[in-house]
C-alpha cells in the first residue's frame, strides 16, 4: 500500500508546485500496484562512479517487458526494439527497484509493452521515485526464428 509513501515522477522534478505536470508520469504513478520483477540493487551492479549501471536497469527492463508478454505469447519471443529510455534519477545501492509492465499495443505478430521503472531509497526514507519508462517491442518466433502470428486473444 502506498498510501503513506511519497512517489516522485520526473515531471514533480520539474515542476515548482510538485504536481505532476506530465501525462506520462501521471499514467505511471496509477499503474504502480503489481511489478513484473522487483530487484534488490547490489553493489555488484555499480559503475565507475558509484550509481547502478544503466545496462543494469536495462536488461532488468526488457525481463520485466518479457514476463508481461508472455502473458499472450506463450512461446518464444525475442526482442526486437526498445523504444527511447532517458534516466531521470539514479539509482543507487540497497534501492528496492520494481519494474511495472503494462501491454499497450498488440500486432499480428508483436506486442508492445511499456516498463515503468519506480527506485524505493534505501534506509528509513519512504521516498520513491520514477527512475524511467520504456517501450519494448517483442515478436513471437518459431523454432527457425521466424516471426509466427500471435495467439488470438
């Protein structure tokens, strides 16, 4: 429940009353209730200056995109786009990062998934903020790597 948690989405960053002043973020915040992944950033993880890697969070991305994809598209799916990701913050070791999947768009043979990125700061904060959102395109192949028609709905 987040009732008691303040969430950050980068239009509150650059807006001076802190409403959110960007459609995106506002669709953002009200999907938030189940992630697709949600992972425990390590020190492991860090680059040179001390933040998460973003290949990191990209990689965690397109699983998170993945799980929602196989929800309509049992078989096998590759990757095939990945649709513009700007950071807004970073995210920093011992952040609880969850990874929100919603379907946005389906074709005959790929399905499009948006992945919201939300980082919970470590320690006694209760801050959490929209770190990024990306599309992720997927298209279900057979055994040959051909695209094949997706499952009907």
């Amino acid at each position: 429940m987040m009732s008691n948690i303040e969430t950050k989405s980068p239009a509150d960053a650059a807006s001076s009353d802190g409403r959110a002043t960007d459609e995106g973020a506002e669709r953002a915040r009200r999907n938030l209730i189940n992630p697709a992944i949600r992972v425990l950033m390590m020190p492991k993880e860090t680059n040179a200056l001390g933040t998460i890697f973003g290949g990191i969070i990209l990689s965690y991305i397109d699983q998170a995109g993945a799980v929602e994809a196989h929800r309509i598209a049992p078989g096998r799916l590759v990757t095939v786009a990945m649709r513009e990701v700007e950071f807004h913050y970073p995210v920093f070791v011992g952040d609880l990062v969850s990874f929100y999947a919603e379907i946005v768009r389906r074709g005959r043979t790929s399905v499009t998934v948006r992945v919201t990125v939300e980082a919970a700061r470590a320690g006694t904060s209760k801050e959490k903020v929209i770190v990024t959102e990306a599309e992720v395109v997927y298209v279900q192949v057979d055994e040959k790597n051909r695209p094949i028609a997706l499952p009907d709905a």
